[in-house]
C-alpha cells in the first residue's frame, strides 16, 4: 500500500514539475496575459482536466510558478546567501549559479514578464512577484553590507541600491546572453556593480 501510495505521489509530483516547467515556458514567450491553460497542458504533455486537478485556474498556475521559481532557486542557487564567509565570493557565486539556473528554467524571463504586466497591480501575482524581488534584494543587501565591513566589497552607493543594480544586471544579462559566455558575462557585470 506505501509503495502504491508513493508510485502515485511521484506521478502527481512529475505531472505537476512538468505543468510549471511548460507553464513556465509560456510565460517566458508569451506573457501571462497570452498564456492558456490548453497550451500548458499540451506541452507538459497531459490533458486540461490533469491541469485543472492540480491548478484550479490560470493565475493560481501563475502564483505557483513563482513559487517553484523561488524555491528552485533558492535549493540550486541562494543557498550561498545565508552562509558566513567572504561576501564579495558569495554574491560572485550566486551570479554564477543564477546565470545557469535561469538558462535551464527562464526564469529571469518569467519575472521580468510578470513584472511587466504587474508592476503595479496589488491583486495576487504583482505582490508575489514584488515580494519575491524583495526578498532576494534584501539577502542581497546583507551580503553587500557584510562585504563592506569585512573590506572584501567597497564603499558605495547605498547597500539597497547596489542590491537593486546587482539584480538587475544577474536577469538582463541572463535573458541577452548566451551560452558559452553567459556566466562570464554575468560574472564581469556582477563585479561592476559591486566596484570588484
């Protein structure tokens, strides 16, 4: 019975991974306003009512993108933030890691596309989007102020906006660069804005 209930767990996990991943992917090429749930479906490879199962609409779709967004993020790329060590390494490792992590999720694309079309909307997905922006530039900020005190990052602009600028350049350079040289451009705009 535990190996059917789990068999059935991991289906419902793949089939739900795979609805994010193509929902994902339509955000990145076509904005949440164009985005269907027929078109999800079809390309995660299930039926609308197998979307609908797990997603009871279009925006709660959405709403969990972000989600998973950030999650992923954080497992495959924020871990560095919360540890102690040299701030100016960390805060280059991150836009390492970002820079690959957004090649294989789009997910620099998915929020700027969102934040697009929510900057200022207060309903459900413009906050999600606002908070999880929020968040990373506030890690973001305490990593810049704790390489300031340790001298590994030099006096700047305030800690906030050079965390805002730090941001901005990780997805523009994610959503207009390629591979091979994604990562080193990334890497050479991260060090830019934290006067490296």
């Amino acid at each position: 019975m535990d190996k059917e209930r789990r068999t059935q767990a991991d289906r419902r996990t793949a089939s739900r991974d795979a609805i994010l991943a193509a929902a994902a992917r339509g955000i990145a090429q076509h904005g949440y306003s164009r985005l269907t749930l027929e078109s999800v479906a079809r390309e995660a490879g299930y039926t609308r009512g197998a979307l609908y199962h797990q997603f009871p609409g279009k925006e709660a779709l959405a709403l969990a993108v972000i989600e998973w967004i950030s999650q992923t993020w954080m497992t495959e790329v924020g871990r560095p933030l919360a540890e102690t060590g040299d701030a100016a390494q960390v805060l280059i490792e991150v836009a390492r890691q970002h820079t690959v992590f957004c090649r294989n999720h789009n997910a620099a694309t998915v929020m700027q596309m969102l934040a697009i079309e929510f900057k200022h909307d207060n309903q459900a997905l413009g906050r999600a989007t606002a908070d999880l922006t929020e968040e990373l530039t506030s890690r973001c900020r305490e990593q810049i102020l704790t390489g300031r005190r340790q001298g590994t990052i030099p006096p700047g602009p305030p800690a906030t906006d050079t965390a805002r600028a730090y941001i901005s350049v990780l997805e523009a350079v994610a959503i207009n660069s390629r591979e091979p040289h994604d990562v080193v451009l990334t890497e050479r705009a991260a060090r830019g804005v934290l006067g490296l």
